[in-house]
C-alpha cells in the first residue's frame, strides 16, 4: 500500500471519526427534545488491496447515519395514544358538566351540599317541598304563602341557570370538535409534505433523513391523539394515512380533509371532504362527541324530564284546588323543560291566590297543599317509579359514574403510556453518559489518526532527504 495509503487510511479515519463527533454532538445537542430519536454512526472497513503477503486495509469509512427506533414500539405509542385522548376527552368534558351543574358528585351518591357555597336544585327541590308542608300548617297564612313562592322562584331559576350553564358546555364541546378537526386537517397536510421531503432528502441512496422521520413521527402521534389513525409506510419511505377505513393521505397527496357537519338535531359528526361519514373510535375527537351526546345529553335530558313532571304533578293538584276567594283552575308552574321552567306570574304577584284549599266554601282547609307537599315522597311513573329527589340523585349518580370511568381509565393509560414511553426512551432516548463517553472515544480516536498521518508525513520527509 506504501506511505502514501498509509496516508489515505488515516484520512479516511480522521473523516469517520470527525463524523462520529458530529453525531455524538447532535445527540448531545437534542437530549431534551422528547421527539428527537438516538442516533448512531455506522462504520466499517475499507475495501482491502491485494499484495504479496495477502490482502491489506485500507482503514475505515462511515457508510451511514443510522435512526435508532423500535417500529412496533411506535405504533403501540401511537395507538395507547389515540385511547388516552379518547379518556382524557372524556374527562374533561364531564368536569366542565360537573362544576356547571354545581353538584358535589359520587360514583354512588350525589350528595346534596352546595359546590362553592352555591344553592343546587336538590336543595331547592327539598326547599320547596319543605315550605309546602309548612303552609299546610297554616293554609290561611299570607307570609308563608310569599315563602313558597320565594322558594319557588328559586328553584325555577336554578333550572333556568343549570340547563344555561350545560348548553354552554354543549357549545364547547361543539367548538372543541371543531378546533380538533381543523388541526387533524393541518396535520395530514404536515404529513404529506414531509412524505415529499423524506422522499427527495433519501432518493438515490443518500440515507435516512433521519430527523425529517422525528419529526414525522410526531406529527403522526399528534394526530393520534385527536383520531385513531392507520398508517403504512411504501417502499418510498412516505407513510400513507388512514382515518375511519378512509385513505386520506397517499405519500405526498392528501386525498380529503375532514370537517364536521350537522346529521340533524344541531349534532356536529365528523366526515371528510368528499361527503364520508366516518366512524372513529378513538382520539379526543371522538371522546368529546362520545361525551357530548352520551353523560351530557343523558343529564340534560333527565334535567328537563324532572322539571316537566314536577311542573305537571304540581298543576294537577294546584289546579283542582281554590283560593281564599274560591277561585281555582290556574297553574302553579310554568313551561315544559329546564330551560322554561318557571312560576306562574299571577301568583308571584298576588300570593294570595295560591289554591291551597280543597274546598271552595273553606279558605282555610289544607287538603291542596298538603296534597302537594306529599308529592316529594310520592314515586312516579313518569320518573321511573321513583321520587323526585330519587329520581334527581339518579340522573347526577350517572354522570358521576362515568366521570369515574374517565377517571380511572385515564389513570390506566398513563401508566400504559408511562411503560411505553419508558421502553422507547431506553432504545431511543440520548443518555448522557453514553454521548460523553463516545465523544471521549472518537476524540483519541481522531487524535491517533492524526498521528498516524504525522508520522507518514515524517516518514515522507524522510524518503524526500534521502535523494537529495
């Protein structure tokens, strides 16, 4: 091979381990970039050259740059976290219903204390019940006829504000599936551009592009947790995107976008561009609309159902009742849901016409009041063979048993998400020690390469003193 190889090998080593100090230095540079993936210099030995004593080295050449990742590892990650955005979704919608209903809540029970000092229905609706049973005490007593219907009142606005308040978070909800869509949307669209850039940085055989793939694995995960996702990588190295049994993206087209429509009754689904339904099961897209049309609107509903029936069981008796003057048939309450429920205006301005007796001739018979202060122990069909309050605590315990299910759920799939992220960061993660001590061992490695080209240069210097 003579000086001058001997010359050459220690160039082509000073290149390779110069090299491998770039790589251990971009690694050291990303060490806290959680999307950054560990990357490692592959090396190996020059082509030999014949001679008389058998084939000899000619050093040592770097060939690539390589991704160190697990596939499966990442698409376990990137399913786990469709299923966490799903849970969290969840979650988060049913606290916003909990804190805007104001009721302390219990996988078991829904208690009737106040949430920050606030009044509730079920304190209202026991309220109610209670001034009633105490007119019935004194049917004639004009005082305690204004106390019912201040409390009343009360519970009507308690209505009004709750179904307000829960319509509020039904529109947020509404906006949150929005928003989600609108970033899934840039998502595919970031994908299929980095699926061009991948695809040119790597044609001809110049290598991974290996952080163009970080980065492409993180807006992949991203996506996941707002949509489940399928993806398939072709031979080009770009990843075709699948939402719902639906190709969206296809290396660097993205085929349809997704949006969000109305299928009746002001619900917002999600479909592509092209007019596809599509069926997500996963992501906190699907986790917001799961909550928004399941706990939420099962609460609502029962909401409305109680202040129907109470305004129906109530005007039943008011109605056969009389007043002091004998008057009768005139409602107590007003309206047919949550939203309009309220107490018949007349009254409010004249208590005294409240029809407390059952009898025209004796304005101070209590049989009408008495007959609606029974109605809060009194089960009824209409509320599934339950009392009011039953039926009332029912409907909160529900919504307090999925919020459960979302609690725990999101626990599980943290931990899940911990264990993968724990296993992905031991293949992939840059440990520090592990960098420093390779930036220990390319620099000696340099260093010995320098010295070999400074004793060929000796050497050289040597053989050109000799002819003169």
């Amino acid at each position: 091979m003579g000086l001058y190889g001997t010359l050459n090998l220690g160039t082509r080593a000073l290149q390779a381990h110069s090299q491998g100090l770039a790589v251990a230095g971009q690694n050291l540079a990303n060490v806290n970039n959680p999307a950054y993936t560990r990357q490692r210099l592959l090396v190996q030995t020059s082509a030999t050259l014949p001679t008389a004593i058998g084939p000899q080295g000619t050093g040592v050449s770097a060939v690539a740059i390589q991704r160190i990742h697990d596939s499966l590892l990442d698409r376990q990650i990137q399913g786990e976290t469709s299923v966490s955005g799903f849970w969290s979704a969840q979650q988060k919608a049913l606290l916003s219903a909990q804190t805007n209903l104001g009721e302390a809540l219990n996988s078991s029970v829904a208690t009737s204390s106040a949430v920050g000092g606030q009044s509730t229905l079920s304190v209202n609706l026991d309220e109610l019940f209670t001034e009633f049973h105490t007119l019935s005490l004194s049917a004639g007593s004009l005082p305690q006829r204004g106390n019912v219907l201040s409390k009343a009142q009360n519970l009507a606005a308690q209505f009004n504000q709750t179904d307000r308040r829960l319509a509020e978070v039904n529109d947020n909800l509404n906006e949150s599936v929005t928003a989600g869509v609108g970033q899934a949307t840039e998502l595919l669209q970031s994908v299929a551009r980095l699926n061009e850039q991948i695809r040119r940085a790597e044609s001809g055989g110049n290598g991974s592009a290996n952080d163009l793939r970080d980065l492409r694995q993180q807006k992949l995960e991203t996506l996941a947790g707002l949509t489940n996702v399928e993806t398939a990588e072709d031979p080009d190295g770009q990843v075709n995107v699948s939402i719902g049994g639906n190709l969206l993206v296809s290396g660097q087209q993205v085929l349809a976008s997704l949006e969000t429509y109305d299928a009746g009754g002001g619900q917002q689904l999600v479909r592509t561009s092209t007019g596809t339904a599509l069926t997500l099961t996963g992501g906190s897209i699907q986790g917001t609309i799961d909550a928004r049309d399941g706990a939420l609107a099962t609460l609502r509903s029962g909401l409305d159902t109680l202040a129907n029936t109470l305004a129906t069981e109530v005007n039943t008796i008011h109605r056969a009742g009389f007043n002091p003057t004998g008057g009768t048939g005139a409602d107590f309450f007003t309206g047919t849901g949550a939203a309009t429920f309220g107490v018949n205006a007349a009254l409010v301005d004249h208590p005294e016409l409240i029809q407390a007796s059952g009898s025209a001739t004796a304005p101070g018979d209590n049989q009408t009041v008495l007959a609606l202060a029974s109605l809060a122990n009194k089960s009824l069909t209409a509320m599934g063979g339950q009392t009011f309050s039953a039926s009332y605590t029912r409907t909160v315990t529900s919504l307090g048993e999925s919020l459960a299910t979302a609690n725990g759920n999101v626990e599980d799939q943290q931990l899940v998400a911990d264990m993968l992220q724990r296993q992905r960061s031991s293949v992939s993660g840059v440990s520090i020690d592990e960098e420093m001590t390779d930036l220990v061992k390319y620099q000696k490695a340099f260093q010995a390469s320098a010295r070999i080209i400074s004793t060929v240069d000796e050497l050289l210097n040597e053989v050109i003193n000799m002819k003169r």
